[in-house]
C-alpha cells in the first residue's frame, strides 16, 4: 500500500515522497487510521478500511468537498487522494494537528457551526447516498423535512433492525406509530434544508493549533439543522456556553429540547444495527417519550 500512497502523493507535493513513519491514531471503530511522517517534513491523514462498500471513501471525499466549499463554517480536513481502484480501500486527507481549546472555542465553534447552517438547498438530501458509520445512508431528495427524516432516517433504521431481527416486535409497532405522527413532534417552521455534517458526536470536532473549530468524518446532507446540535448532546453534552452562543447567532424554533431526542433516535438505531443489543434500551426510551404505550 506504501508504493501506491507514495505516488497518488508525488502530484500533490510535485516531488517524490515516501513514508518514513505510520503511526496509528486512537478512536475510529469502522476505520483504521494512522499519521503518515514523510520525508518531505511534511503529515498527512490516512483512512484504510480492508473491506469497504465499494463507493465507502469516494462518498466521505465528496461530503468533504461540499463541506470545503461552504462559506465559512467550521475548517474540513482538505481531501487529498483516493486509492485508484473500483473498491478505494483508503483515503489521504490534510492533517491537521489538535490542540487544547481556547478560551473562546465553545462560542467560536457555535458560530461557525450556524455559519455552515446557512448554507442552503432546494431540497432535503443530497445528490448521493452516503454512510453513518459504515451503514448505508439514503439522501434521496424530499421537499418535506419532516418526510425526508421520518422516510430516510427513521424508517430506514427501522427496516435494517427489523431485517435482522434487531427490534422486538412491540418497540418495532410503538416505533410505527412515532412515525405515523412524527408531524406533532417536530416545528420546522421556516426552516429551509441546511448543510449539515450529520455526525457530529464528540469524536468528530476538534480544536486546530490556531484553535479553530474543525469538523471531520461527516455523513452529509441538506437537513434539519437541529439533527447537527441535538447529536452534539447524546454522547456527552457540550457546555450550555455553546448552545447559547448558537441560539443567539441562529436561533432556533421554541421547543427544541423536546425534539432533540428525536433526532438523536436516528443514531441510536444505527448504533443498534452496528453494534447490537445494548443500544435497544435506549432506543425503547426516546420511544416511550413520544409514545405511550
């Protein structure tokens, strides 16, 4: 793999380059990841995954691309190579080093996030499908929010689970009903389709050295923008300083507390149909919120 990184990356730096060192990087249970040291002085990212859907990193280089080409927002890690095969088992993206936040990161992240909130569509979805994790995620086009997450969110979750014998029957019927009236749930009242990362967990942002916010491993669409906030608070809640900052610079409908449960149910599935079993009190919770059975 070394001698085919080595020449995807001579184009980019103009001169021959190899690899002196690959460290691997913590985190990332879909994909392996490692630093490359080389010997130009210089670092990238490299993502590998040895069994890949076929479209798997050419789907994250596109997600990438759009979220680059936003008008301003959060940094992206630039997209830099992909492994010339019908199946890319790797990408090569900018490194860009961590550090410690500022001061002022919670306020500067917040704005930029509702900066990349801005950006618009015609419609909810994408052009393309992409994945959340390494599942399938369908961006077909909808003019109706509420339509596109309850068809292409939920019940898209909600069919893998069933397929494979991951929901139990009651918690698949309350979880219909939720979808049959997922209308009274959710105020998207005036809300056009925004740009969003889609998986914006703990793991995935960052501060740079310049400390600025930076945003990587999205799963893209053109969305309900409270989806982007509300997953920021299911696995460890930023500070309130943060949600203040970004009502302030792009408020949001009264109520969102009581929907962000809701949309975090998307991931919850997901992580079900990833990672199994454990996720399915959790899922049955956020149900029994909506629904009363």
């Amino acid at each position: 793999m070394n001698e085919e990184i080595c020449k995807l990356l001579k184009p980019i730096f103009g001169q021959e380059v190899k690899v002196q060192s690959s460290p691997q990087t913590e985190g990332g249970c879909i994909n392996q990841t490692h630093i490359l040291h080389l010997t130009n002085g210089k670092r990238v990212f490299l993502k590998h995954n040895s069994h890949p859907a076929p479209d798997f990193f050419a789907a994250e280089a596109k997600g990438l691309k759009l979220l680059t080409q936003a008008d301003k927002g959060p940094r992206i890690p630039k997209f830099l190579a992909l492994q010339d095969s019908p199946t890319p088992s790797f990408i090569i993206l900018e490194y860009i080093e961590k550090s410690s936040p500022a001061s002022d990161f919670l306020v500067r992240f917040a704005q930029s996030l509702a900066e990349l909130h801005h950006n618009t569509h015609h419609s909810f979805g994408l052009d393309h499908d992409n994945y959340i994790g390494s599942t399938p995620q369908k961006n077909t086009y909808d003019n109706n929010g509420i339509h596109f997450f309850r068809d292409h969110r939920l019940r898209y979750q909600q069919e893998l689970a069933r397929i494979s014998g991951k929901l139990p029957s009651a918690t698949d019927k309350n979880l219909s009903k939720l979808c049959d009236r997922i209308e009274n749930y959710l105020d998207i009242t005036g809300e056009k389709p925004a740009l969003l990362h889609g998986d914006l967990w703990s793991g995935n942002y960052f501060s740079d050295r310049d400390h600025s916010p930076c945003i990587f491993d999205p799963a893209v669409y053109f969305g309900l923008r409270e989806a982007d906030l509300a997953m920021t608070e299911l696995f460890g809640r930023l500070p309130q300083q943060f949600y203040d900052a970004y009502h302030e610079a792009f408020p949001l409908n009264p109520g969102y507390n009581e929907r962000k449960d809701l949309y975090n149910l998307y991931h919850l599935l997901n992580h079900l149909n990833l990672f199994g079993s454990s996720y399915l009190g959790s899922v049955e919770q956020v149900i029994r919120k909506y629904i009363k059975s």
